[in-house]
C-alpha cells in the first residue's frame, strides 16, 4: 500500500514541530527527537515549557541520528531538530 503525504515541510531550527507527520528525510546529516502519534496535539504557541509535556510525548525520549538522505517513518506527532536539515511530511 502506498502512503500519499500531501504537504511537506522544511525544518531547520530547533523548535519543536507539532503535527500528523508520517515520514522525515534528512536533507543532511541531522539528529532528531520524534513524539508518538496522538490524536491531539497542542500548538507549538501553546508550550510555554517544552521540558515539561517530554516525558508525555516523547517518554524515555532519545535523538536519532540520521546521514543525509536517510529515512525515518512515523506516525508520529512532534519533531524536534537537534541540527541538520530535514523536511517532514504531513499524513
């Protein structure tokens, strides 16, 4: 079965990134932090705390690193880019 992603971002900051993503490539060699999937998600605009929601999105939370054009798939809900380069694509 073949997975349609209809939009795409590029994410280059260490903001963290909330939405329904089904896949990330990295345009270079990049470390990540991805959230599990959830049915709702809260705004970046409302976390005042990022520490605070880890544990309830990411649980025993760790980066993954990945070479340029490698990639990693979801779902999943959050994506925190830790350095790298990587575009993300929304379910």
């Amino acid at each position: 079965m073949k997975t349609y992603y209809p939009a795409a971002k590029i994410i280059n900051d260490t903001s963290a990134h909330t939405g329904r993503f089904g896949k990330v490539v990295a345009l270079q060699d990049s470390v990540i932090t991805v959230g599990k999937l959830f049915d709702s998600v809260p705004s970046v605009d409302d976390i005042t705390d990022f520490d605070s929601i880890l544990p309830a999105y990411f649980g025993d939370h760790k980066s993954i690193q990945l070479k340029a054009g490698a990639e990693f798939f979801g779902p999943f809900s959050v994506v925190v880019l830790d350095s790298g380069t990587v575009i993300v694509y929304r379910l």
